[in-house]
C-alpha cells in the first residue's frame, strides 16, 4: 500500500528539542530522525528532524494507526480532500499537530507549525487516479458514504 513515509518537523528556538523528539516518535514510533541545524530567514536558529520509513510492517502500522487514531469527522475530511492532498505522482501530503502528537494524539492539519508527511503510495503506474483509488481502500465504508 505504502512505498514510504518521508517526514520532516521544524523546531524553533523557543521549543524543547526532547519534546517535540517525543511528538514525532508518538507518530512514527520506528523514526530513525536525522538532525540539521540550520538558520532561519531572521538568523534564528532552527532544528530539522527528518528521515524516511520504508519498512512495509511500519508503513501498515502507519496506516492502521492513522484510521483508529483520528477523529471521524477528521478522518470523513480526509477522505473527501484526498484529490487535494495528492499530488499526481501518487505522493500523499499530511500534517500531523506537534502539540497534540506530544500528548499522543494525532490530529490533521491543513497548515501552520506541524508534522510534516510526505506518502508514497504504491500505485502501478505512479499516477493520482490510481493512488486515490488505493488509499480509499483503507476507509471504513461508513467514513466513504459520509
């Protein structure tokens, strides 16, 4: 279903390093997170964590999480936005709240300071059309006919 997940989270100066760590892994508990420090357009300094999952066990739990994690509502809006959120190479693109995720709840976002996913869907051939019609799969039917 997944080829891999590519994540990618910013922390700024003002946030705690082990906190928004723990955010991440409450999402991808098997993230092996690179670091790199760079500098933002005001010279603040920043951390990128990042890194990509490619385990078909770790996607599949990705997966199973994401659908028994989000709220309904969140997860009938998804549905209906994924022509929105994939692009045409099969690429499905996610946020996850930091703030909820270091609680350990996953909450959808369409902007601002989150997780950043980056979803590759295993479509043949790698085109949108096909890669919506995949990831429908995974919905309940009540979330499809909501």
């Amino acid at each position: 279903m997944i080829h891999n997940i590519r994540y990618r989270v910013f922390i700024y100066e003002n946030e705690d390093k082990d906190e928004i760590l723990e955010a991440l892994l409450n999402i991808l508990p098997t993230a092996e997170v690179e670091v790199e420090e760079v500098e933002g357009l005001l010279e603040e300094r920043m951390l990128i964590l990042s890194g990509t999952i490619s385990k078909k066990r770790e996607t599949k739990e990705f997966l199973n999480t994401l659908i028994d994690s989000i709220e309904k509502d969140q997860l009938i809006r998804l549905f209906n936005d994924l022509d929105r959120k994939m692009d045409e190479k099969g690429n499905l693109f996610l946020r996850l709240s930091k703030e909820k995720a270091i609680g350990g709840e996953w909450e959808i976002l369409d902007g601002g300071d989150s997780i950043h996913l980056k979803i590759k869907i295993a479509a043949y051939p790698a085109k949108k059309e096909i890669a919506i019609n995949k990831i429908s799969e995974i919905f309940p039917k009540d979330i499809k006919n909501a």
